[in-house]
C-alpha cells in the first residue's frame, strides 16, 4: 500500500497504537522495533484484542493469506508519512519549537497564551523525538485552529528529519548549548541541528521569532537572511522587550511591544508561578507569538500569571519542613549554570543545592562537570551536595554521593529544616525522589 492508500485506511479506523496493551476496538496497531523490543511479535496478539489491522515491517510476521496484516518497508517512517499526510489536512498556524533549553516550558508557556484565543493542539509532556512527534501530529482534529509542536534532538539530522514532518508555518529556536554533545560531538554540532529548523522555515518562507538578546540565535539567523522576523529580548532594539523587575523566589517582569504592527503603550508587569531570571526569555518568546495572533495584553498577562509548572522544571515545591526548588527532569552545564546562579541571587537565610550528574556529554564530560564546581566555589553557597559518578571525579571539598539512595539516607539521617533547596540533575539521576525525604 501506498501512504495515500494507507492513510484512507486510517480515516475510516483514525486510532493508531503502538502498544499492543492498548488495542481499542477497530484501532490500528502499528509494530516499532526499539533496543529490547520487536512490535512485530505482538501483531497477532493486537488484532486478537480489537485491532482492525496491524501494521509491520518484517514478513514472517505478516502472514499468509492474512489482509488484515500490511507489511511495509519501515514502520516507524510509515508511521511519520502517515502523520505528515495527516497534518496536511489541517491548513492552521504551525508554531515549530526547537532549543536546548526552555523548549518545554516555552511550549506550554506559547500553548496556554494562545489558548486565551485559540482551541489549541500543542505537544504534551515531552514527546519530543521520531515516535512522539507522530504521536502528536495525529491529535490534530477539526476543532483545533492553531497548533504548537516541540522537536527534540541527540544526534546530527534529528531536527532535519523532524521538520519534514511538522512542516512549521512559523517557530523558534529557545537557544543553544552544551548538550547530548556525547551525540552532537561538538557545540558547532548542536548550532547545526537545532539550526535545521531554520533551514526549514528558510526554504518555505516561514516567520521566524527570534531571541535578540541571544548572540549565537541571531548570527544562526543572519546566516539564513530571513525576510520575516518578530524579535523579542531584554535589548532595547527587540519587537518586544522586558526586563526582570524581582525573582523573590517567583519571576516578576515587566515588558512592552513596540512592534509597529502590535505596539503596546502600556509597560505590563507579570507577577509569574516559575523560578528563575532565565524564564524571562521563555516568557517573551510567548508574548511575542500571542501578539502576532491577536491575542490581547491584558488576556497574554493573565496567561502566564496563572500558569503553573507541574512537570519538574523551575517548580517551587514547599514540604513541611523546606522549600525545594525541583529543576530534575534535565541538567546540561548551560541550564545548570543557570540554574545556579539564579539560586545565589535569590534572597534566604539558610540554602542548600543537591546537584546531580550532567548526562550524554561524552568526551566532554570531565572537564564540564569541573566546570560547575569551580563555578560553585565562586557563588558563595557552601552546603553543596553532589551526585553521581560524573561529580564524584571532580576536584572539590563538597560532598559527594554516588546515586540518589545515599542521599536519601543521609537526609533521612539530618533532617533539614527551614532551607531553600535547590534540586538540579539529569533525569537518570533520580534525584526527583528527594521531596518525600526533604
């Protein structure tokens, strides 16, 4: 069968599943292959479950004489051709979001602005990568008038391949750093494969949101000369400009818009729910697009004061006895140092930082995670615990655990109280066990 072919199947059975512990009735049960697992074994089994058909890729599981079994060349790009095809039914704005840090957040941020205006589709939790951008793209349904798909990326071409799919009518990168460079090899690496989104918007003519304030997004930029720009940042020469007014511990901003085409004469002030100065670029980026559609100051105000992180990102959690600041989900030395010095700002009495491994950066990883604690020792805070392999090589005097369960014991053990506690780590590290010991 042909993808169109394929597709027409869809529309009369429009529930795909890739897990064969799912097979709702009259659904499509499509078989991906990962490191430990071969979804083409369970294609009898998820027909025998309610299944109508079952798609596969190798051909002693597809069976003789049995048309309700398709055998392809590749499921998993089936399975993305399918979603382009579609994602090319819905004629709607395309918001394509890309970056090392931020990207996450800065969807969610986009997704709830515009809902003030818009029935939004946006990616959810993290589905990020070659299965969960499907995923999302074939939630797409007739009620929805704009949608906002975050992209993912480890090794060179990842975005390139992505975007070929979500087909951005306008996106952004947050920004670049040192990250997965174990994958990107370098930080040249990583500018060149977040960079393929705007290679993609480029080619096609898409208006481009670009951070003013980020030197290495506006050379990325410059390179590709695009006709269509929105700037945002903290310089004063951006479409739409802010500034952070305090971060005790919350954000608070205030910004304005002198974009001829949706100035604001108002400076706004935006008392937010996130941790972290480092937001602020994150919060802009989400003003800009909501102005782009319309969507009013005084609705984009009340957008990103009610919105709350509940995902383990510059999440303010209080105990009984401590207030955590959960930063766990993923650590990089760029979000890190961020992160960090975001904390020796914040104004408190008694602080204490549990910082665990930086993970995927190869060859690099030695020398950037010494990076971090000389950076440490620069800062002023002293009840620094580290965690992990990674930190127990560096060359410090602060404490070293080597997983998660040590830490746990020793917290057990001494018992903090009355401490801001800022909990920073890649997501491998665990280290967003500790609010039940904190």
């Amino acid at each position: 069968m042909d993808i169109q072919s394929l597709y027409k199947l869809y529309q009369q059975h429009p529930f795909i599943t890739t897990d064969s512990r799912n097979c709702p009735e009259g659904s499509i049960f499509l078989a991906l292959k990962g490191a430990s697992f071969d979804g083409n074994k369970f294609a009898k089994p998820a027909l025998e479950k309610g299944c109508s058909y079952a798609i596969v890729d190798e051909k002693e599981y597809a069976g003789e004489g049995n048309d309700r079994i398709i055998l392809v060349e590749d499921a998993l790009l089936t399975y993305k051709e399918l979603a382009r095809e579609h994602r090319r039914r819905f004629h709607i704005p395309v918001i394509g979001i890309t970056g090392t840090n931020g990207k996450t957040t800065s969807k969610e941020l986009i997704s709830a602005v515009l809902a003030e205006k818009y029935n939004v589709h946006h990616t959810e939790s993290n589905f990020n990568n070659d299965v969960g951008v499907p995923r999302t793209l074939f939630g797409l349904r007739p009620e929805h008038e704009i949608a906002v798909i975050e992209m993912g990326a480890s090794h060179p071409g990842d975005i390139e391949k992505l975007v070929e799919y979500v087909e951005p009518t306008c996106g952004l990168i947050t920004n670049v750093g040192c990250a997965h460079l174990q994958g990107f090899g370098s930080f040249e690496g990583v500018k060149k494969t977040k960079g393929e989104l705007y290679d993609f918007m480029k080619a096609h003519g898409s208006l481009l949101f670009l951070n003013e304030s980020n030197e290495d997004l506006v050379e990325m930029a410059g390179q590709r000369e695009f006709d269509r720009i929105v700037s945002y940042g903290q310089d004063d020469t951006a479409d739409v400009r802010g500034s952070v007014v305090s971060c005790a511990p919350f954000l608070k901003f205030a910004w304005q818009s002198l974009n001829t085409q949706h100035p604001t004469s108002n400076l706004y002030e935006v008392q937010t729910n996130l941790i972290g100065a480092y937001n602020l670029d994150n919060m802009l980026a989400a003003i800009a697009i909501g102005l782009h559609f319309g969507v009013s100051p005084q609705q984009i105000c009340h957008a990103l004061e009610t919105y709350t992180p509940t995902n383990n990102r510059s999440q303010l959690t209080e105990t009984t006895r401590n207030k955590l600041i959960i930063d766990a989900y993923n650590a990089n030395p760029s979000s890190m140092a961020a992160a960090i010095e975001n904390f020796r700002l914040m104004e408190a009495d008694n602080k204490m930082a549990i910082l665990g491994d930086m993970r995927e950066l190869g060859d690099s990883s030695a020398a950037e995670h010494q990076k971090v604690v000389d950076h440490l020792a620069t800062t002023g805070l002293s009840n620094v615990w580290l965690v992990g392999e990674e930190f127990g090589k560096t060359r410090t005097s602060y404490r070293k655990f080597k997983d998660v369960e040590e830490v746990k014991a020793e917290l057990r053990r001494v018992q903090f109280s009355d401490y801001y506690i800022l909990v920073k780590g890649s997501n491998s590290i665990r280290l967003f066990e500790l609010p039940e010991v904190l």
